[in-house]
C-alpha cells in the first residue's frame, strides 16, 4: 500500500464505502423476498420484517439475503395486545407490527460535519438497552480502517492493567470535545447493533443495505445443508485509505436472528465474543492468516440461554471478505443425501459461476484474461491459501476445532473462532473441541481436514470447471440451461481429474511454509533437506515423550549456545553436563506442568542428543550470520517465539473478570489484547532477576502455564465448557436422568463412565435419554419464527439393527454393572433413542431428583420445563475409543441380496419377562426399532413356569404384562402393542399371517425354526428373523473390551431371582 502523508478521518455513519463494483450485493443475486436496498428499507422493515427473522431456505440462485440487525432476545417476548379478542386478531399482522415497531427504520438527520455521506444512520424506537464498548483493537483499527473516527473511545476504555483494575486513577474518562464523544456514540451505536447503516431515504437506485451470506456446508463429514450467517451481518464495506482497490468489510457477530438461524437466537455471548475478539489478533500478531477484530460491545441488559443464563456481546470483525468454501457448496452440493440442518436447495449451475467470477476477480483478484477459463485457477489458489494457513497452525500449535466446510474462508485466513486452543503440552493428538469425540479436527489431523475441504470445493465447481475444459474458454450466462444430468456428470467427471493437482500443490505449500516457519523459530536459515527427519521430528517426540510445554521448550531454546557442548568435560560421555549447561537443561526440562513425573535422566540423555545435532546443525551455517552469531540469532527467535500465548487458562481468568465487573475488567482485557498483539516482547521481567513491580510479576505468570488443571482444557462450539453451578459428585438420588448426545452409531465409549456415575448416584430409577439425528423419524417443523424448514431423509431401522443393539447393550451393561456393584439389583434402567426432530414429553421430568449432563454436551432439543426446572449435574466424558471408526449412514444390503424395508409393518417377540431387566429391555427395543405399526409381544404364561428355579417369587403374568406394556410405551409411544399370553413356542406367528418379522434372543433361535416349520405348513408367508446376539458375551459383534464388561454384567432372570432370595435370608436373619 502507499502510504499518505495526510489522513481524513471520518465518523462511522460518514465512512467512505467501497464503490457499487467492489460491493458483493451488486454483483451477486440477493434474496427475492429482499430484491433491493429500496425496497427492503421501505418495504420489508415496515411490513414483513419477520422476513429477516424466520428460517426459510432461499430460492436457488440467491447468494445473500438483506437482513438488519436486531440484538433483541429469542424467542421474542411478544404480548398479546390489550383488549383483542383471540376468535379474530390478526396474529401474523400483529407479530409483523410488534417487529416492525422495533426495527432500525428512523433516519437521524445528516451528519453537519460531512453532510455528502452516502449513509445514513437509522435508530429504532421501542429498543434502547444498556450498550458498553468494552473492547477495540488499536492494531485491528491500525491496519484496516485507519481512516475510521474513534473519537474519545480509547480514553474511555481506561488504562490498561493487570493488577490495578480498580484503581480510580485509571478509569476511563469521556473528553470535554463535543466532536470526540459524537463521534464514539457514533461508533457504539453502528458496532452494538443498535443503529443500522443504509442508503438515505430519497436514493431509490443502486443503494447500500446490510446482508447476511448464504452457505451450506458438511460438518464433522455429514452434509448439514443450508446454513449461512445464522448470527453475522455485514453492515459495511470501506476502502482502505491508502489502496482504494483493497476494501474491507465489517460484520457484526451476535447482532440477532438472520433467515440462516435456524432455531437459534442469533446472539452471542460475552464470553465467546472475548474469545475470538483476543484471537484474530493474538493470529494476526504470529502471522497467521486471519481474520480481524475491531470492536466489543457488550449488551448486559439482554439475557442469552446457554447452558447458564449469560449475557449478550456484539464482536465486529473484519475481512476483505467473508466468503467460504460452503457459499459454493450452496449452489452445487451433495444431492439425495441424508443431512441434518435447515434443508437444501437444488444445485443451480449459473448462480455457481456468478460466484466464481466474482470470486476471482474482486475477492482473490486472479490475472485471468477476460473470457479464458478461471475455475481450476481459483480452486488451485485457494487451495495454495489454506495450505499457507494450516502450516502456520500446525507452526504455532494453533487448534481450530471446527474445521468444518462452512468454516474454511475462500481467502485462506483463519475464520470462526469457536472452540479453538493453542497447544499447551506437546500432543500431537490433542482435541480442543469437546464435542469431537471421534478426533476428527485434532491437531495432527488439521491438514488433512483443509485437503477434505478442498475437495468439497472442487466438487461443488467440477462441472464449470470440466466444461471451461471442453470449450476452451470461461463459462457464459445460462451455460448449464438445457443440458442433461449426463452431461453435466460428464462436466464433473473431467473436472474431479483436478483432484491429484490440488492434494499436490496443498501438501507442497503447506510443507514448504511449515519447514520455513519451524526454520524460522528454531534460528536456522538454510534449508535442509534432513531438517524433519533430525531437527523437527526429534525435538517433536521429546515434547511428547517428556509432556514438555510447546512455545516454553521453543523460547528458551531461544537461549542455547552450541558452545554450551564445548563445556563437556573431557572423557565423558554427553551425559555427563557441564554445570552451566546442566543448568539450561533444567531449564528446558522445567518447563512441564508435572516436574514431579518428568523421568530426569532418560530426558536429559535425549536432550543432549538432540541438542548436540542442533548445535552441528547451527555451525553449519556460521557464515550466514554475522561477528556475534549467538547473539543475532537469539534475537531473530525471539522475534519468532512468543513468550505470551493466548492460553485456555488466561482466556478464562480474563472472562471471569469482564463477567463479574465490565469497568474494570475491560481494563484487563486491554491489557491482555496488548499482550496478545505484542507476544514477543520479554513480559514480566523475562530473564531479569531483581525485584519486580506488582504489574510485572502479573506479566510473569499471564505467560506461564497456569494451574495444571487447565492444560489441555477442552471447549464445546459456540462456548466455553464452564464449571457446572452443581457439584459433579451429589448425594446419591431416588429418580435421575441422563441426557447425552451420540454423534454417530459408533458404540460410544466415552459416555461409559458417565452413564456409570449416573448409575452409582441413582437409588431407584435411572432414565438415560440418547439423542442423535440418525434416531430422527421425520422433520417436522417446530412452528413459529425459529422453524426449520427443509426435507430429511430418514435412515433405515432395519440397516442400522447391529449399531443400535450394540449402543443400547453398552448402555444397559453399564448402567447395570455400577448399580450391581453397589448391590442394587433392582434398581429401574430404560434407555430411550430420541431423533433431533422429536419433541420429549413433557412430562419426562416429573419425579426426576437430579438431570445429569455430558460436560460441553448441548442438547440440541428443548427440554420441557419439568426437566430444565431441575437441578443439573455435569459429567466429564471418558476416554475415546481408540479404534473409532466413523458411521456411514449409507448402509445398504451386500450385492445379490434383496433390500430389506426400513420397517416392517408388524413384528413379533417373546420371552418370560420376569423382573424385566436390561437384557429384556433390550430384546424389547430392538423390537420396536424396526416396526412401523404394531409389535406383538407374547409372555409365557406362568403354567409353563413351574419347573423355573425360585419359581416362588417369579412376577405372576398381569404383573410381567404390564411392566412389559410401560416400558414399550415409554420407549416408542404411538405403537399398537398386543401383548398376550405365550401357551406355546409359535404363540402369535403361529396363527397371524400378517406378521413379517420375528426377533430372537441368541438361546432362543432353535424356536424360530420351529416356528419357520409350522408357518410353512399353514402356508404363512416366511419371517424375518432379527437375532440379538449382542446380549451373548461371546458374540462376534462385541469388542473385547464390550465382552469383557457383558460377562461381569448379571442380565439373567434366574440370577436376579437368587439374589432375591438370598437376600430376603440375610434380611430375616439380620431381623432375628
């Protein structure tokens, strides 16, 4: 850029904006329901707003959608009004008049001093709350919009501080010139969502609104659909002062509800705001592509419901664009998938190139002549981009966590920050994101989850890009009009054959940019074609072996001199270490969250080594450096290595002090953002030895490792995971529940030691409530603003029977070994299966003492009152399976072999069902898995009983019958269930032609085939024959950890009846 020697500054409302060819709302296709600026000031605002507010799928060539910001709670507390008779109010024209009556439609007058500005800021009526900048980005502001009028807003922010946060002395003041506080009330209204930044009124053409993006996307590698900026609105795009072809764009994030917020509020929250306000520049400092931050501004009068009642936060970050891999996706996605998420539109082949070009030219700005093809050139850049990126991730031990496609900029910069982390002690298969319990983004998985969604980009651009292949030249206007499925699938045929050339060129750059940055942090300037197999590998295994801390072991190496080595006294080995290079090995080796652990020796011999290569490797190149080498080279890491990271411990302490008293701690914010934008400088002291002052000694331990229970401390997306307001461990409960989250039909390990406390914590009865989308029976929608709209495709029952008996056997076995082992035989376990699309009874909760929760587990259903009113108690997860393997929801029969139907109309079982147990409950579920209408339940009557052991205190028939009709109505209600007496083996199937499945226990299959035998002779139609075998501790289907747990597991009428006896005895005798 060219720098100007004299700067205009302007207010926020009077900012220069970029000119209608750099503005994506003129070039791209907007919503139809909001054709234009024009009219959706004056049209929608006024009479349809809930337009913005509803969640609708847009039509399939749209890109973005006009949408204004409104930071005002969800669901809308809407009044009825006074006096209206319910039989004949207009609720829909009532509710668009309750928003429209708050929306930002009233123009303020012009401002005096730049009375030619383009916008005009427009306030609402019937929405004033508290708005308190606690946040703005001196480097954000520095080098994206230095041009933008801040007016008195640093001042008022106060002195930035770590331990003096309360002293008077440092707080904020406003200025006594009228022009500044204009100027940062300007600021606060525009950035907190409060005001809204569109054209004047008499401007009819062309104009300037505010929009959010439409996008889809996969996440965690399932096809969600749309998506799009369900929280984000771009409220402005300026050019940059010194370059007018570079513009950047302003979004706010939490400002309120978008067509894309499915059921959410569209808000964020105060603690996800500091997170990401701190590490787009904390990024931007390392060098990192990223996305920036400008401003906080905090609601504190607007409640959000998280997993507490929190308080609203509005981030504005910047971009020159905040286009992603799934706005593509969008147009050109997976089709006749099953997905979770708002639904999906047809592909629609010219809005794709619409994008692309404009992509091309304005976003990555590509030297393509006009007319020759761009596809394959911009999916190449922008895969040259991402692979610059994650190198500097993997670089600096950056962890994402949601490397979903939806959240992979065009651009290659760092975007969404969620629930991310810098690496504390080395491990490279470190998971930041609580909620990734398979491991799919952890750190050493990150490149190849950047490579996934590169290729979901060239998916979505294969068929442009085969056809620019075929023709020569660029794709025209209605290219795709007209031309079959076959074609088209011909186009992407030719266009996946990119395929080889991107993975290439991504793991070449990203290689590449990787060795230059460890280069770089390690002091050696020459490349090295041995330096990953000697320099980065070993050091690597080291931090692992020994649990050393990342970005501590690379500062203090910072210090080493390959002269240390020279001091190894003669005739000993390199285990044998001078005292001043003992010293620095000590050094290096403190730096462990658990010294006590460290085994010294083994770690100070492998060290040595290392360090002893290193130290050939650094005189290899002594002519590159000048007179003092050492001294060069430590000041070149330094500039490299930080010695502030932006570690979970920090983000949370900064949080908590922000939380409880904004004045102050927003003062400790800004310390803390300076920090952040300044992590190489020597805070605290570094290396000084005399006393230091109460603000140093802060800096000293902000750049420590913190209390070891935060090492490695994992977040969910969207929020922190926080310390649960109940004790983990209550008082042991009569009635509890158990709510968790499957994110696949893989058997879920990590809920084992939860479902066993829950078990221990539990007297009588424990409910354990799964939810997953692959339990999903339907989409319905919801009703209301917050309606998901879209079609799902349900998966079949009898295709997922082998994962649902094995989640449903780990389970029970779990639940019931806990309680046995505590002796409670007889303690009530039942395991319901609930899809993200049904609503729970509401009155699931009644009688529950206590809800135990997952730690970082949203429940993406609403909990009826009976369940939220009561007190909660979060579980940690446990370890994850190491052989996890992800499930594919599209499972299909082996070749040759009929496809079997998702249901079957009518399905019979039987059994004894006394003293109805887990494995029962089991046979019984599956059961009702796979029918449709009704289920056919036959218990043995008690005559065939009498030769059963302890018959005396078998459950006498009603009493089986009915315990068997409540546990199926609570686990599928809406089923017809004819439970009868069971006189012989074929009961039912022996005289009902209509049924069509039969399922079995493992002991019990020798009756099916009789069973087979007497329908045949009747000329009954076969039967289906669905076995539990999972039951068996010696079935295949079982690991051997699973089967190892089933056999310590008493599922067994016969053992239930003994232990009943033999305790009622020691009951009697404890009586005498």
């Amino acid at each position: 850029m060219k720098p100007m020697s004299v700067m205009s500054k302007f207010p926020i409302s009077a900012l220069p904006i970029a000119s209608p060819s750099q503005l994506l709302i003129h070039r791209l296709n907007p919503d139809t329901h909001t054709p234009s600026p024009f009219t959706f000031r004056t049209n929608v605002l006024t009479t349809s707003p809930s337009l913005q507010r509803r969640a609708r799928l847009l039509s399939p060539p749209c890109h973005f959608s006009y949408v204004a910001p409104f930071p005002v709670a969800f669901p809308y507390d809407i009044e009825p009004q006074i006096g209206s008779n319910p039989a004949t109010e207009d609720k829909g024209a009532y509710i668009e008049k309750w928003l429209a009556d708050r929306e930002a439609v009233h123009p303020s007058p012009p401002n005096p001093d730049h009375p030619n500005a383009l916008l005009r800021k427009y306030l609402p009526n019937n929405r004033d709350q508290p708005l308190e900048l606690i946040g703005l980005s001196e480097m954000g502001l520095r080098d994206c919009v230095p041009h933008l009028d801040v007016g008195d807003a640093f001042v008022m922010l106060g002195n930035p501080t770590l331990t003096d946060e309360f002293n008077e002395d440092g707080d904020g003041e406003p200025s006594g010139v009228e022009e500044a506080v204009r100027a940062r009330q300007d600021l606060v209204d525009v950035l907190s969502g409060h005001a809204t930044l569109m054209s004047p009124p008499e401007v009819t053409e062309v104009g300037f609104a505010p929009w959010s993006l439409r996008y889809s996307g996969h996440q965690f590698g399932s096809w969600a659909g749309q998506l799009g900026d369900g929280r984000a609105i771009s409220i402005l795009v300026t050019p940059h002062p010194s370059d007018p072809d570079v513009t950047y764009e302003l979004q706010l994030k939490g400002s309120g509800r978008t067509p894309f917020s499915r059921s959410a509020d569209g808000l964020a929250v105060l603690r996800s705001s500091i997170r990401e306000y701190l590490c787009s520049e904390a990024m931007q400092a390392l060098d990192i592509p990223t996305t920036r931050s400008l401003s906080l501004v905090s609601l504190p009068a607007l409640p959000v419901a998280r997993e507490r009642m929190e308080t609203s936060c509005v981030l504005t970050r910047i971009s020159p664009s905040f286009i992603r891999i799934g706005s593509f996706e969008a147009l050109n996605g997976p089709t006749n998938m099953f997905f979770f998420g708002g639904g999906q539109q047809k592909p629609d082949l010219d809005a794709l190139r619409i994008l692309g070009e404009w992509v091309t030219e304005q976003v990555l700005k590509l030297p393509v002549e006009k007319g020759k093809p761009w596809g394959s050139k911009l999916v190449l850049e922008v895969a040259r981009r991402n692979a610059h990126m994650v190198a500097g991730w993997q670089a600096y031990g950056f962890m994402h966590g949601v490397i979903n496609t939806d959240n992979v900029s065009i651009l290659g910069l760092t975007i969404d920050y969620g629930p991310y982390a810098f690496m504390d002690v080395f491990d490279p298969w470190h998971i930041c994101n609580h909620s990734d319990e398979g491991g799919r983004y952890a750190y050493k998985h990150q490149p190849n989850m950047i490579i996934y969604a590169l290729r979901a980009l060239l998916s979505a651009l294969s068929p442009l890009i085969g056809a620019e292949a075929e023709l020569g030249t660029a794709v025209s206007s209605g290219w795709a009009e007209g031309i079959d499925q076959e074609k088209i699938s011909e186009w992407s045929k030719k266009g996946m054959e990119l395929r080889d050339e991107m993975d290439r060129i991504a793991q070449e750059t990203a290689a590449v940019e990787y060795g230059k940055r460890l280069r770089k942090r390690l002091g050696l300037r020459r490349q090295d074609p041995t330096d990953d197999s000697q320099i980065f590998r070993p050091l690597l295994d080291i931090m692992e072996t020994h649990k050393l801390d990342f970005h501590s072991t690379f500062r203090t190496l910072c210090d080493f001199k390959p002269a240390l080595l020279d001091q190894v006294e003669a005739g000993t080995t390199t285990t044998s270490p001078s005292l001043d290079l003992h010293t620095y090995i000590s050094r290096v080796l403190s730096v462990t969250p658990e010294p006590s652990k460290l085994d010294h020796e083994t770690a100070t011999k492998e060290l040595l080594v290392w360090l002893d290569t290193y130290a050939k490797r650094i005189s290899s190149e002594s002519e590159q450096w000048g007179e003092d080498g050492d001294k060069e080279r430590r000041q070149e890491m330094r500039s490299v290595n930080p010695r502030f990271v932006l570690r979970q411990w920090v983000l949370e302490e900064v949080i908590g002090k922000v939380e409880r008293d904004a004045d102050s701690g927003k003062r400790v914010l800004a310390k803390v953002m300076h920090m952040a934008c300044n992590p190489f400088e020597p805070w605290g002291g570094e290396g000084e030895e005399e006393e230091l002052d109460k603000e140093e000694r802060e800096e000293r331990r902000y750049c420590g490792l913190g209390d070891q229970k935060m090492i490695g401390f994992q977040c969910t997306d969207h929020t922190m995971a926080t310390p649960s307001p109940f004790p983990t461990s209550p008082e042991t409960v009569d009635n509890g529940i158990l709510l968790a989250t499957l994110p696949n039909l893989s058997t879920p390990h990590f809920l084992g030691s939860v479902v066993a406390a829950a078990a221990t914590q539990t007297r009588h009865r424990l409910v354990i409530v799964l939810f997953s989308r692959h339990f999903n029976t339907s989409h319905r929608p919801r009703g209301g603003i917050g309606t998901v709209l879209g079609d799902a495709q349900t998966l079949s029952h009898t295709d997922t029977w082998d994962s649902v008996q094995r989640i449903l056997t780990f389970i029970y076995v779990h639940a019931t070994k806990a309680a046995q082992a505590l002796n409670k035989v007889l303690m009530d376990v039942d395991v319901l299966l609930k899809g993200l699309d049904e609503d729970l009874d509401p009155h699931l909760g009644d009688g529950v003492d206590i809800v135990f929760r997952v730690s970082g587990d949203s429940i993406a259903v609403p909990l009826p009152e009976s369940l939220s009113d009561t007190r909660q108690c979060f579980l940690p997860a446990g370890d994850r399976n190491p052989d996890f393997r992800e499930f594919s929801t599209t499972g299909s029969p082996a070749p040759g072999t009929p496809a079997k139907p998702h249901f079957y109309p009518v399905v019979a079982l039987g059994g004894t069902f006394d003293h109805l147990h887990a494995g029962h409950k089991i046979l019984l579920a599956m059961g009702a898995w796979i029918t449709e209408k009704k289920l056919i339940v036959g218990v043995t009557d008690d005559a065939l009983l009498q030769n059963k052991a302890n018959k005396h205190v078998i459950e006498n028939l009603p009493q089986r019958i009915e315990r068997v009709r409540s546990f199926l109505t609570f686990f599928k209600p809406g089923l017809v269930y004819d439970i009868v007496p069971l006189h012989d083996v074929a009961g039912p199937t022996g005289w009902d032609p209509n049924v069509q499945s039969l399922v079995v226990s493992k002991e019990t299959l020798s009756g099916a085939a009789a069973i087979a035998e007497f329908r045949k002779e009747k000329g009954f139609p076969p039967l289906e024959v669905y076995v539990i075998d999972v039951i068996s501790s010696t079935s295949p289907n079982l690991s051997h950890h699973d089967a190892g747990w089933l056999k310590k597991a008493k599922l067994s009428s016969t053992w239930i009846r003994e232990w009943i006896v033999s305790h009622s005895k020691q009951e009697e005798e404890g009586d005498e």
